[in-house]
C-alpha cells in the first residue's frame, strides 16, 4: 500500500511538473499538453483505483470500479505517449521555425550590411560631393569621405560632434532655421549659396536638403547633399563675361553682323554695323527673310542657292564672298563677306552668320585710283612723248635718235647690213626768223619735218637734232642710195615753198651722208659726226646740195671747212643750244610743278623751298657743286608724282585713312615712272625714289636702310620734313624753326640720317635762320624762279 500512495504521489507530482517544466522549456501546442495531462491523469486515477482496491473488500461497489483499472491504464498510457509525440512534433517544428527565423534575420541583416555598404561606397565614391545627415537640432549623424574634399572636415571631427552651423557663414542672411522651415513646409530646399571650410575660406556650392524619415515614418532629421560649384560658377561667369564680349565686339564692330537660318533663310542675329549700314533698325529686319529685306530678285535667287548649298552639303561651310545689297532707301552697298555655317548634332546645317566689311567707298576708291592711273599713265605718254618727242615738229628728239641709232648700229653689227645717217640743214634759217619772226620759223621747221615724214619708209628714223637740223636714219640702205634720197628730198622740199598769209617762203637744205661699214667698227658718235661734216661741206660749197662723207675724204668735193676753228665755234654752239633745250624742258617742268603746287595754299612753294634746303644741306656736308646740282633737281622734281593723287585724299582736317596713306605712298613711284625715260635725269629719278626711305627700314617704297639708301635720297628726306613741319597743315599750325629742329634731331637714326640732321642745325646755327632768300633757285631752273 504504501507503494501505490508513493507511485500516486510520483505520478501527481509529474501530472503537475512535468507539463510545466516542457512548456516553460521547450513550448508546444496547448492541445499536446491537454493530451499528455489527461494521459497522467488517466495513470493517476489508475493508481488511485489500484490503492482503493487494496482498501475496499471484495464485492464492494468500489472493488467492481476497480476492477476497470487495466482499461483505463492502457488508456493512460496511450494518451501520455501520443501527447508526448504530439508535444516533441511541436517542439521540432518550433525548432525549425526558429532556425527559418534565425535564418530569415541573419538574411536580412546580411542585406542591411550589404545595403548599408553599398551606401556608404556611392556616398564615399562620390568625391565631388558632401553628403551628411543630421538630427532635427542640426547635429551631424553621418558625413561622407567626400566631405574632406568639398569642406575640409573628416568624418571623425564632425559626427555626433559638430552642427551644420559650422559650414554656414555667419554674415549670410539665411538661416539653418529658415533652410529647415522650408523643407518641413516644402519637402525640399536646394540653393546655391557660400559654405565656410574647414580653413575659414568661402565656396560657393549647391545645397539640398530633403527630409529624414524615422522607424516610425515620421521626419527625425535632413539628409543634405552639398556640390562645390566655385569652378562651374567660375566657368558659368568666364562665360558670361565672354559672351558679354562677344556681344560687345559684335555690337560695336563695324562690320555688317548678320545671322540668319538656313532652314527658311530668316534673320535672327542684326547687330548695330549692320543697322549703321543698311538703315533698318533691328526690330523692321528680325523674323524677316534676308533675301527678301536685302535683295532684288537675282539676288534673292543667289542667295537661295546659296543656302540650299549649305542644306545639301555642297557648299563648304566657311568662306568669303562679295556681294552688292540693298539699303533701306533703295542704294546699292557692296559687302565683302567672310560667313560661318553651324550645324547641329547630325550634321545639319542649321545657322549662318556672315561678317561684311562695307567696301563701297574701297570700290570707289579703287575706281577713282584707276581713273587716276589712267590720267597718270596718260600723263606719263605725254611726257614719255615730251622726252623722247620734239614738242614742235612731232619728231624723234635728239636723245631719243641717239638711242635708236645705238640700236641699228648693233642690229647692223649682228645682220652685217649697212647703216646710212642723212644730217640735214636748212639753208639761211636765221634770215627767215629774223625777218619774218619765229613763228614763220617754226611753221618752216613743221613743213620740212611733214615732207620727210612721208617720204620715207616706216623702218627709217627721222629726228629733229637741233635748231633746224634733221637727222635721218636709213637701215640697209647704203651711201648711193641714201645720197640718192636725200637729194629727192632736197628737190622736194625747193619745189615745195612754205604757204604764209598769202605768201610763198622758199625753201632748201644742205645734206651731209655717212654710212656705218662693219669693217670700220664705226661708233655711233663718230657717224653723226662724218655726217654732220659732210654737211657742212655742203653749205660751204654754197649749200642746196649732198655731200657724202667719203666723197669729201676721197677729195672728190671741193675742201670742207669742218676742222677750221671757226667750225669748231660752230659746233660748240650746236652743243650749247642741246644744252638750252633741256635747261627749256627743265624750267616748263618746274613751272608745270610750281602751277600744281599753287592749286593748295598748304603746298605753294613747297618744292622749291625743299631744293633750297636739300642744296643748303648738301653744301654743308660738303658735296661737289654738281652733286648738289643733282640733289637740287631731284629735290624739286620729288613730289611731281603727287600731281595725280586728288588733292582730298592728301590735305584733310583729319588722319589719313588707309586707303589714303597708299595713294600717297605710291607718289615716289609715280615720280619715277614719269621721269624714268629722261634720260639726262637718271641720277635724279634714283635719288627720287628713294626719298621717304628711313635708316631703321621703315620707310618706303623698298624698305631701304641705313646706308642702303643714296645720300642724298636722306638728305631730301630731312629737307622735305624741315619745310613741312614749318609749313602750316590743315590739321596743326606750323612749328617754328627751333622746335622744327628738335623734331629732326628726336628722329635721328630711325627716322632721318645722323650727318644730314646735323648738317642742316648747323646751317640754321651758322646763318641764323634759314636764308632761303639769298638761297639760289633749283639747278636747272633759274629763268622759272
């Protein structure tokens, strides 16, 4: 018995603990733990049975209730396994979810890192970028590595340590407050605006701010993201400050600015040049086509072509053309234009801007320059002409018959062909002009020189050589036949008397004949002389007649008188009137010079006060008389160039322009060609074209320097400063002697030469002044002063 009560007392003790201890342990379903209770209580009540079946005596009531006890054992027994199976099912199943769980966490934790990872790699990656949170006070809970860059603070010096406070400089009118207000009100600031470094300095960055949701999904901080744009603000005002340039310069520029699309060739771009040149304002032409604004209808229809070559690719994106539009008043301007083509993306042309220089007055220029030209070469004929022609009679000169004799000499020299020279001389010619005056003479002289001019051939050269001979020049022809016709010429002219008023003036000459021989070797001096010899002969035999030169040398004719002393005479005074006609050419020369000059009150008398000073220079410096003869000339001839440059492109109340400057730089030349074929001024026109030159280089025509240039091209050019710096100009009055002087002396080395500068101080210092007064005229031309 006392066994059963410890067995029920055991059993009682696990019907009560044992559930407790499991559920406390390991957990399980509820319906387990009811099975495996009603299990031992089924056992408990086994047991009790058991201990009152020892107690009752047999046959009573409880002894039968007893009885059952087995039935209700197994039952017990049943139930406290199955609900201890059904208990371990829940305990391994809530095992597995815990590890499913564990698990699950562990996962998410893993991504949490690797999300928090990834985070912290784009913020720290992004190096041009400060990106921090903070709390609802401003305290900094996070700071990307960028930060040190952007701002100057690490990470470890800012969180949890410092405010946002700290990057906000304090003389700034906004507030954290107030940048916090507007993303609680706005979910979003962002501005650009200046942060303070870590080293005190300003940077302009980008800031936005954006609100900081908490676990709760209320706001518990900002998240801000701040950019240093100092460099892009730099760039964005380097480039506001460029395009203000440009604008500028194409706003200013003189030019004809104008952009237009190439899609339907409207205007879209018209600066103030090309409102200045057309007389359109900028708000009559925008929007507009510019071939319809601008242009007549060949116009329009280039200007089409045009840019349909810009759409298609055919014409070549950059160039230059010229072209003529039409102003607002309906006048023609020429434009010289340089044009852009852009293009977008895909190669589309798509805008044009075309830069036009208005060129109508260069045109005009060029048209004026090129009548001037004319006239300049139409003068150079003329005074080719007067050179080489003799004004009376419309002959070859005597220069010019030397020239071309030279010239057949030579060709008979290589073709082995004779020369035949006629020197022919009208008889009692004084007698004519000293009874019926000068101008009968010269209408004589014009007979005779019309009667050979028809008489002979094209390839003969007829001159007039002095006062009334005539020289003939007969190739291939020789001494019989050259006799021959001069004396039919003779014969003509008696025939054929000079018709004055009514009456007749006979007329007859005296011919001399030599002829060029190769085996001679003659010279062409030495032929004009045997001529002019021969000649005499003639008129000493009485005259009206032929004399051959190697007849007389032969003694076939009557003794000539050429080498008395009285021909001697004779032929000096031949050489002195050669010499009287270019003295004459010189002074017409001059007076046409001084006439050209008088035209203006700035330049009358200019070059004749250059002459005086260039002599007065030369002399101080020593020069021969005939080098300072030629200085002199070549000083008073200098400017004659300037005869075709229209006096308003040199005398203005202004600075030359351009197109000016290369009229007046081009007069040295001009003198030169105008001069060039005198031949008794080549030293002269050398001298001429040298006079601007200046001993750094600079000067022109040729850009001679320092000893390059001919001595008295420099002295020419400090004489012809001298005298205009005295002179008054439209633009300056006049400056006196001593300040004239010291302008030379300052120009010394680069622009005038050394030893000319100082010869003529000291000319002024020894006399005193320029004695322009008792200065002699110009060589040449004492009778024009």
């Amino acid at each position: 018995m006392v066994c059963a009560l410890l067995r029920l007392g055991v059993l009682a003790t696990a019907a009560t603990a044992i559930p407790t201890l499991i559920w406390r342990r390991v957990g399980g379903k509820p319906l387990s733990y009811a099975v495996l209770l009603v299990g031992i209580g089924a056992l408990v009540g086994c047991d009790v049975l058991r201990l009152v079946d020892a107690m009752v005596p047999a046959g009573s009531p409880w002894a039968v209730l007893a009885e059952g006890r087995f039935s209700l054992e197994t039952a017990g027994f049943a139930l406290v396994f199955g609900g201890f199976l059904a208990l371990m099912e829940n305990v391994r199943r809530s095992k597995v979810r815990e590890r499913r769980e564990a698990t699950d966490a562990n996962a998410r934790a893993e991504e949490a890192r690797l999300h928090k990872a990834k985070l912290e790699a784009i913020l720290n990656g992004a190096a041009d970028y400060c990106i921090f949170t903070c709390d609802l006070a401003g305290r900094l809970t996070s700071y990307s590595s960028g930060g040190a860059r952007v701002l100057g603070w690490k990470p470890e010096e800012v969180v949890a340590r410092k405010t946002i406070e700290i990057f906000r400089p304090p003389d700034h009118p906004l507030t954290v407050a107030e940048a916090f207000s507007t993303v609680r009100t706005e979910g979003r600031f962002e501005a650009e605006l200046p942060m303070v470094r870590k080293d005190g300095a300003h940077i302009a960055v980008l800031l936005t701010l954006t609100p900081l949701a908490g676990p709760d999904g209320c706001m518990d901080g900002y998240v801000a993201v701040a950019k240093d744009v100092s460099e892009m603000r730099a760039a964005r005002e380097a480039l506001r400050h460029e395009r203000d340039f440009v604008r500028g310069i194409i706003e200013t520029s003189g030019l004809f600015i104008v952009g237009v699309s190439a899609v339907d060739g409207r205007i879209t771009l018209f600066n103030h040049g090309a409102e200045r040149i057309s007389g359109y304002r900028r708000d009559e032409v925008l929007g507009r086509p510019y071939a319809e604004v601008f242009m007549d209808e060949a116009g329009r229809q280039r200007v089409e072509g045009l840019l349909e070559g810009f759409r298609t690719g055919a014409r070549e994106p950059v160039g230059q053309y010229e072209s003529a539009l039409l102003t607002k008043d309906g006048r023609p301007r020429s434009l010289f234009w340089t044009y852009s083509a852009s293009a977008d993306e895909d190669g589309r042309v798509t805008f044009v801007v075309g830069f036009g220089q208005d060129v109508t007055e260069q045109r005009q220029m060029q048209e004026s320059l090129q009548a001037a030209k004319q006239e300049l070469e139409e003068a150079n004929r003329a005074l080719s002409r007067l050179a080489t022609t003799d004004y009376l009679t419309g002959l070859v000169n005597r220069r010019q018959a030397d020239l071309l004799l030279e010239r057949e000499i030579a060709r008979a020299r290589r073709q082995c062909t004779p020369v035949s020279v006629v020197m022919m001389d009208l008889d009692h010619f004084k007698a004519i002009n000293d009874t019926r005056g000068h101008e009968v003479g010269d209408l004589c002289l014009r007979h005779v020189a019309e009667m050979l001019r028809t008489r002979l051939r094209g390839t003969d050269i007829v001159a007039r050589y002095g006062g009334e001979e005539f020289l003939v020049v007969l190739p291939g022809t020789e001494p019989g036949q050259a006799a021959l016709l001069a004396d039919q010429i003779r014969r003509c002219i008696q025939a054929t008397p000079v018709q004055y008023e009514g009456e007749s003036i006979p007329l007859s000459l005296s011919a001399g004949v030599a002829v060029f021989e190769l085996h001679r070797g003659t010279l062409p001096d030495t032929l004009v002389r045997w001529a002019d010899e021969a000649m005499y002969c003639a008129k000493n035999l009485g005259g009206n007649r032929v004399v051959v030169w190697d007849d007389m040398r032969e003694g076939n004719v009557e003794p000539s008188l050429t080498s008395t002393q009285q021909a001697q005479e004779l032929r000096r005074r031949v050489e002195s009137l050669g010499r009287h006609n270019r003295h004459v050419f010189l002074r017409n020369l001059y007076q046409m010079i001084d006439a050209v000059e008088a035209r203006n009150p700035y330049t009358e008398g200019h070059s004749r006060n250059v002459a005086r000073y260039a002599a007065a220079i030369a002399r101080g410096l020593g020069m021969a008389d005939d080098e300072v003869a030629i200085i002199s000339r070549a000083a008073m001839l200098q400017d004659l160039g300037k005869a075709a440059i229209p006096c308003e492109a040199i005398w203005k109340d202004e600075p030359l322009s351009k197109s000016d400057w290369a009229l007046v730089c081009q007069h040295p030349a001009a003198s030169v060609k105008i001069l060039g074929r005198i031949g008794f001024l080549h030293r002269e026109v050398h001298l001429i074209r040298h006079h601007h030159e200046r001993p750094d280089g600079r000067g022109y025509p040729d850009g001679l320097a320092g000893e390059a240039i001919p001595p008295g091209s420099r002295i020419m050019a400090v004489a012809e400063a001298l005298d205009a710096m005295t002179r008054d100009r439209p633009h300056r009055p006049a400056l006196a002697l001593p300040d004239a002087l010291d302008q030379l002396r300052g120009g010394a080395f680069k622009q005038f030469d050394r030893n000319a500068v100082e010869a003529a101080i000291a000319e002024a210092a020894r006399t005193g002044d320029w004695p322009l007064a008792r200065s002699p005229a110009p060589a040449g031309a004492s009778d024009a002063s």
